[in-house]
C-alpha cells in the first residue's frame, strides 16, 4: 500500500465515522433544501407536548430561562441525557445546563441535534419521537432565551463530510462551493439573515420581557496556519476558506442580532487554541474522531462549559 493510498484509506475512515453520528443528529443536508413553512403558532397538542420537555431548575425561584438550538446547544455525548425525545442528543451539561447553574435560572432546554430555523415553528422527527416546535417552550413569563442556530441551515453535516481530503494539496472543497464564479456557502448565509430576523422577531413577540442572546459558533479551526492533516483531512487551503466561512456565519449572527435589538454572544474568542487541532484536554472542539465523548467536529464537555461561561460573561456585561 502506498503512503497516499494509506491516507486515503484513514481520511475515508474519518468519514465514515462522522456519517455515523451525522445520521443519529439528523440530516442537516436534506432539511437545508426544505421548502420553507409558514411561522404558524403551534397548536394545543403541540403546546402540550413542548410542556413536556426537559426541565431542569437549578438555584431557587430563578428566573425563567429558555434555551433553543442545535446540537451546538444539545451537547451530544458529552454527558447524560437531558430528558426526551432521544434523537435529540440533549445532555446535561450543554452550555444552557452551565448557564443556568451559573444564573440560578429555572431552565426550559428544548435544544435539538439537526436542527434548522425551521424546527422552531415546526415538530422535528428524531429517533425515538419527535421534538415539538421549539416556539412552543417560550411563554410570556420567559425572562431568559438563548438561541444557538444556523449551522444547519447552511448545510454543516454536508460541509463536514464533503471537505474531506484524500490527499494535502488543492483546494477541493472551496472549489466545489465555489464552483460557476459563486460562493454557495456565502449565499447560504445571507439567505440565513431573514431567518434569524424571524427568530428574533417570534421570541420577542412570545416572550416580551425577556433577555435574548444569540449565541455565535466557536472557533472550530485554528485561528492561522494550514491546519492538521491528516489527524484532520482538509488541506491547508481549504483549512483557510472554511476557516473565513465560520467568521462570515458569526458574524451574520452578530448583524441580525443587533438589527433586532437581541445580544450576540461571542464564542469564537474564548475558545480560541481550543480547536480540533489541539491535544486532548486542550482541545474543547473535537475532530471527524473524537478523543473526548462528543459528536464529531462539535464541543466536548469542556468546550460546552466553555460556551456555557461566554453567555453568562454577557450577561454580566449587560
């Protein structure tokens, strides 16, 4: 076997076990071409079932937190399970478990792995059920949400699998995405723009009173450099435009939330030398194989706790 075809092999494997957990947090490829549904209010079956969800009070009489997301927000493997439906991938120590600790707020957390913009009016199927609008946990004696979204809806699943490379040169992944003189991922964020200013816009009409944060992706990459290939097979060039794709999403996330008069949350900063890169027990974001319990290519419980300190540093601020 030769060297190249023996880091093809490892890079596929790579793959492989990224598709795994890709399919057990639900397919952000196919939902990120899904028509869209109108907002509607979900209805009392709905209601009742978000009523159902997960709650988690810590610190007595706290004030009324709601977290909505995506596996960003659930945690995956990272600790044990935060309450139904399974496929959700909810753990107990996801950044709105620390938050809430950390403010003594009572915590409603309906986050979801594979989760879009969409899933927030609408049920999202999951292995072992569904999991309500997330809409339906907000009420107007909500005084804390969280919103961690929009990796999905850009195709996070997909970018993650198709950037893999057999080999460390080219750039096989910004040419696919930017094939015919367009940025696909670069339009895919501005389409992301006035689904995040419905985000805002339906959180702050459920939940009047509240405080809402809009929670930024952390820093996934290495801040400089051609990256680890191939303990991370995407070559260096690619490594640099996924690298500015991350920046862009942030900072979409960051414009919709002061156009719509919430606070963004910065968490590519504090985890900076924390990327997939890094030796475990440094790294808070782990690899396509991860070395700590973790969904691939997403935080592990230190990176979760890191998320979870950023929000409350914010809301310290403010």
């Amino acid at each position: 076997m030769t060297a190249r075809s023996a880091v093809s092999r490892a890079a596929w494997a790579l793959v492989g076990a990224a598709l795994v957990v890709a399919g057990l947090s639900g397919s952000a490829a196919a939902t990120t071409t899904a028509t869209p549904q109108p907002m509607a209010a979900p209805g009392p079956a709905a209601a009742s079932a978000a009523a159902a969800q997960h709650v988690a009070t810590t610190g007595p009489a706290g004030q009324r937190y709601v977290a909505l997301g995506d596996s960003y927000t659930s945690s995956p493997f990272t600790g044990p399970p935060a309450g139904p439906p399974p496929g959700c991938l909810r753990s107990l120590n996801d950044y709105p478990h620390v938050v809430a600790s950390g403010a003594g707020a009572s915590l409603t957390d309906v986050s979801c792995s594979g989760a879009t913009t969409r899933e927030f009016a609408n049920p999202q199927t999951v292995q072992g059920g569904s999991n309500p609008p997330q809409y339906g946990a907000l009420g107007r004696n909500t005084q804390l949400v969280t919103v961690g979204i929009g990796g999905n809806d850009i195709g996070f699943s997909e970018i993650v699998r198709s950037c893999v490379s057999p080999t460390p040169v080219g750039s096989p992944c910004k040419d696919r995405y930017t094939a015919g003189g367009t940025d696909q991922l670069r339009a895919r964020i501005a389409a992301l723009g006035p689904k995040l200013a419905t985000v805002v816009n339906e959180v702050k009409k459920r939940s009047p009173s509240a405080k809402v944060l809009l929670v930024g992706y952390p820093s996934v990459l290495p801040a400089d450099g051609p990256g680890c290939y191939p303990a991370v097979p995407y070559t260096p060039d690619d490594v640099a435009y996924l690298r500015g794709i991350l920046s862009t999403l942030n900072d979409r996330i960051a414009a919709e939330a002061r156009k719509g008069g919430a606070t963004y949350v910065d968490t590519a900063t504090p985890t900076l030398g924390h990327d997939v890169c890094q030796v475990p027990g440094v790294k808070w974001i782990e690899g396509l194989v991860p070395t700590a319990p973790a969904a691939p290519v997403h935080p592990n419980a230190l990176g979760s706790d890191a998320l979870g300190r950023a929000v409350l540093a914010t809301l310290a601020r403010d």
